[in-house]
C-alpha cells in the first residue's frame, strides 16, 4: 500500500508540469540563459515628401516674378548741351535777329537729328533752353516741329516758333564750339541787315500783271 502512494504523487507532479503554458516556459527559459536584453535599433525619421503639384506651383511664381532692375550708377547725360548760359542780344524779349533762312534751318536740324542719342523730344527742350527766357516751362509741340520741316522755300514757316528757336540754338552753338561765321552767314548779314522776317508771312506781293517775280536762295524778291 505505500508504494501505489508514491506512485500517485510523482505522477501529480509530473502531471502539473506539463500544464505550465508553452509560452511561460519559453520566457522562463529565455530569462534562465539570457539575462540581458537588446533594444531595437531606432528607425530613421521619413523624409519629408512635397508634393508635385508644390514644386510646380513655386516655380511657376518664380518665372513670373520680374527680375529686380539694376539701379543707375549715374544720371544719363543730356545728348544736347545746355546752351541757356550764352547770351545773345535780343534774348531778353525772344527779338534775336536771324541770319538763316528756313531752308538752312532745316538743314541744320535734320543733321542733328540723326546724330546718336538726339532725339525730336530732346531737341525741343533744348530749343526753349537756349531760345526762351530762364525758367520757361513753354514746350514747343511735336506737330510744329513736323510742320516747319515739311515745307520748302527760304521763307516758307518764317513765323514758326521752330524757326526761331533754332536758329537762336545753332548761333549759340556755333559760339560755344568757336566755329566762325559761314559765307552764307555773312551774305544773310548784308542782305538782311536788321535780319530775316519772322512775323509777316513772306508769301503776298502785289506787282504789275506784266511783271514775274523770283525768290532767291536767301529769300530775297525779285521783279522783272
């Protein structure tokens, strides 16, 4: 009778052990032959994705932004001097005497126009620099610059402020850069000696009906 006693107990015993769960036994194994443990090794952040639709959009702002404009290291230099210091007798009530005729003004001032850098604009405001009293804010139009140099005759547009403007302008020039006086220039003084008309329109004369009249180069009338 002892002996089935034992017999029951160690069966027990053995009977307990197996019901120890799977896992439990596993962990109790890991932790009995390896009593350090090892951490994961950390993850690298994710990069940071933009979207297409992003990178398109700031390049398109960037193309149409305006590049910035370079400033100017220097004022840009008048073309034309300014002639306003120079004095002529007359100048004070615009009564300058002229020794040009309309068609040699004409000549002079297609000569300069086509000179770098000279522009109508620029040539109109030189001509009220030198021909109008100091201060003037006159401005001669564009159109009568046009009309005067669409004529032809010595006479022809004698009343025109251009006319007179310019030939106050060149005979200032002609000063400052020390030219001397042309021959047509001293022939202009002999034959227009209180200079030429600027305020009667030289285009009426009445004379005999068996008569015929010329007009030279210098303006002047002739009857036959």
């Amino acid at each position: 009778m002892p002996l089935k006693k034992r017999t029951t107990v160690a069966a027990a015993a053995a009977a307990a052990a197996a019901a120890v769960p799977l896992s439990e036994a596993d962990a109790n194994s890991g932790s009995a032959t390896n009593n350090t443990t090892t951490e994961p090794a950390e993850k690298p952040a994710p990069k940071s994705r933009k979207r297409k639709s992003d990178a398109v959009d700031g390049a398109a702002e960037a193309a149409e932004a305006p590049a910035p404009k370079k400033q100017s290291t220097k004022a840009e230099k008048d073309p034309l001097p300014d002639l306003s210091g120079i004095h002529l007798d007359g100048d004070e009530d615009m009564s300058v005497s002229i020794y040009d005729t309309c068609d040699t003004a004409r000549t002079k001032i297609r000569a300069i126009l086509k000179k770098d850098g000279v522009t109508k604009a620029a040539f109109l405001r030189a001509l009220v620099r030198a021909a109008y009293p100091s201060g003037s804010t006159h401005k001669i139009a564009y159109n009568s610059l046009s009309d005067f140099m669409k004529k032809k005759g010595p006479t022809s547009g004698n009343t025109s402020s251009v006319f007179y403007a310019a030939y106050v302008f060149f005979e200032k020039l002609r000063i400052v850069t020390k030219k001397p006086k042309g021959k047509t220039r001293l022939e202009m003084e002999l034959l227009w000696p209180d200079g030429f008309d600027t305020r009667a329109q030289m285009a009426s004369y009445i004379v005999p009906t068996y008569a015929t009249l010329t007009m030279d180069q210098y303006g002047k009338v002739h009857c036959y």
